[in-house]
C-alpha cells in the first residue's frame, strides 16, 4: 500500500500510538511492575520526584513514537500485524541496547532492567500495531474509538490493581 500522504492521517496515527502507549505504561508501572519502585534504590530518584517528573517521560514517548510512525510510513507497514512485528523488533533494539549501557554503566538492579526492557518492548510493538493499522486506513474513526478504550482501560486497570 502507498504511504500516507497526508500529514493529518500522520499526526493522528501518532497521536493516537502515543496515547496507547501512555495507557499502557501506567498500567505496567503504577501497578504490575510497582513493587520494584516501592524498595529505596540508589539508582532511582525518590518516589515524590520521579511522580513529578512523569510528564518528561512521556514526551520521551512521543519522540519514540514519532521515530516509530515516520520509520513506518517509509517502509510502507500498513497493517497492524506488520507494524505490531515492526514495533517489537524495534522496541527490543532500542531498549536492548538502552539496558545492557545502562547495566555497565550505572547500579540499575538487574531485574529492573529487565522488566525495562520486557515492558518498553512491548509498548513499541503496541505503538505499531496501532500506528500501522492507522497508516493502513482510509480513516481513523474507529482506531481512535479503540486506541481511547485501550487508554482507559489501561487507566482502569492500573488504578484498580494499585489498589488490590
């Protein structure tokens, strides 16, 4: 299929990627993966700075997706099978390498680490799936209506398991 000529169907493909993306970090941090920050840890900053600092990573996000989705468009992935398959060999290289610097270079516990790069992997490879069914579209309508479902479910869930 040809590759999105419009720059609205591309900013909506990102945004949308991105917002799942959001959606589906709180549900793996600020629940599944919240013990590992419960334990003081030289490497990480203090609870009430890293919830501060929240917003930051997520516009790390946005720049990934952005890479993601403009990586996608010129080598013309438009289904989400293929942008899911992309996204994950994509994710487990940036985060692969991002790990294995951050373990010769820094006192990251190793399960962190993982979890990291296992999470963060993931999340890329949802990024594309969304953002190649979106390159794949004629319109977003209904991959918005799913990508804000997947967000607030996401949201649901990770406020519900915080609280078990």
């Amino acid at each position: 299929m040809a590759k999105a000529t419009s720059i609205k169907q591309l900013l909506g493909v990102i945004l949308l990627a991105w917002l799942v993306v959001i959606g589906i970090d709180f549900l793996l941090h600020a629940s599944i993966l919240a013990p590992l920050y419960a334990q003081p840890d030289p490497f990480l900053l203090p609870p009430d700075r890293a919830f501060a600092l929240i917003p930051l990573g997520y516009l790390s996000f946005l720049l990934l997706t952005v890479m993601l989705v403009w990586l996608m468009n010129r080598l013309s992935i438009t289904t989400w099978r293929d942008g899911f398959i992309f996204g994950l060999i994509i994710g487990a290289l940036i985060w692969g390498a991002f790990m294995l610097g951050l373990l010769s270079i820094a006192t990251i516990n190793p399960l962190l680490a993982l979890s990291w790069f296992l999470g963060q992997t993931v999340e890329l490879g949802i990024a594309g799936l969304i953002a190649g069914a979106g390159l794949g579209a004629a319109s977003l309508k209904k991959l918005a209506l799913w990508s804000v479902v997947i967000l607030f479910v996401s949201l649901v869930v990770g406020i519900l398991l915080q609280n078990i």
